[in-house]
C-alpha cells in the first residue's frame, strides 16, 4: 500500500510539474495515471474490515496489519471524504497508533508489536512521522497533526534530556 501511495503522490507532484512546463499531454498521462491508481487502491486495498488500507495478497485476500505507511494515502490524495474519519480514528485510539509516543510503525493492536520500539514493531520514526504530519494538514485536520507533532517534539526532548543523543 504505502509504495503505491507514494506512486500516486510521484505522479500528481510529477503532472504538476508538467503543467508548469505546459507539457499538457504528459500532464494528463500522469494525473491519469494517479486516478487510475487510486481506484486500485480504494477498490483493492481498503480492508473494510479493519477500516484501514492494507496490502493485498497474491491470492487477493487483504493483510490486516496496520501500518504506519498506510498513512501516505493521506498525500496522495486517495482518501474519499467518507473513509477520511474511520481511517484517521486509528490515529486517535490508543490500542492502535495513539501511544505514549506517537504514530508508531505497527499499530499497537497487532501481536507482534513491541512497546519498546522493535524496529518497524512499534518504533516511531521522525521521518514517517513528518508524513503523517504532512498528510494530516494536506486533509486539514490540523488540530490532528498538531497533537501528533508536539508530542512527537516533547518526546524527543525527554530522550535528548535523558540520554544526551536523539
């Protein structure tokens, strides 16, 4: 899910670019190209039953892990209105993604999270927190990114207080 978000997102920064250029046709291949995508994304990959983009199997079933790189739907401009709140409202829930620090890589419902970090099991990372930050405002729930963003600064004070290194 999160490369071909990113792809959407490459393709719309890309069609912009070549609208500035007035490269008209290759401006509509791209932002066809993106709008073909997102179908494929909200009609292939959004688990209906987790609320929440998921990569998809070869066999087409749908993974039920929820990720942090899920989030680049946000940028991309894939989200419908009407999926907006159900996939944001992991963000808020503190079984998932709502953690004493913020926005980890695997939300904290799935077993093999790990509270301490873990790597991509629960750690947080600046720069997919900065994405989620970004996607947020771009969707304009910016009282959402700035909850994330000051707890995601206070914490990084108290590791800096505590240790002498980020």
């Amino acid at each position: 899910i999160d490369i071909t978000c990113q792809q959407i997102l490459a393709d719309r920064v890309l069609g912009a670019m070549a609208g500035v250029l007035g490269r008209r046709d290759d401006a509509a291949g791209l932002a066809a190209e993106a709008d073909r995508l997102t179908a494929i994304v909200n009609d292939k990959m959004w688990n209906e039953s987790t609320r929440f983009y998921a990569d998809r199997f070869r066999d087409g079933s749908l993974s039920d892990v929820k990720s942090v790189g899920s989030y680049w739907a946000l940028l991309a401009d894939a989200v419908p209105e009407g999926r907006l709140d159900a996939f944001l409202s992991h963000l808020s829930d503190e079984r998932a993604f709502n953690r004493p620090h913020r926005v980890p890589s695997l939300s904290a419902d799935h077993p093999d999270y790990d509270p301490g970090g873990g790597y991509w099991r629960g750690a947080v990372w600046a720069p997919t927190t900065y994405m989620v930050l970004r996607g947020l405002t771009h969707v304009r729930r910016d009282a959402l990114a700035h909850a994330i963003a000051r707890n995601h600064l206070d914490n990084v004070v108290a590791v800096f207080g505590s240790q002498g290194t980020l």
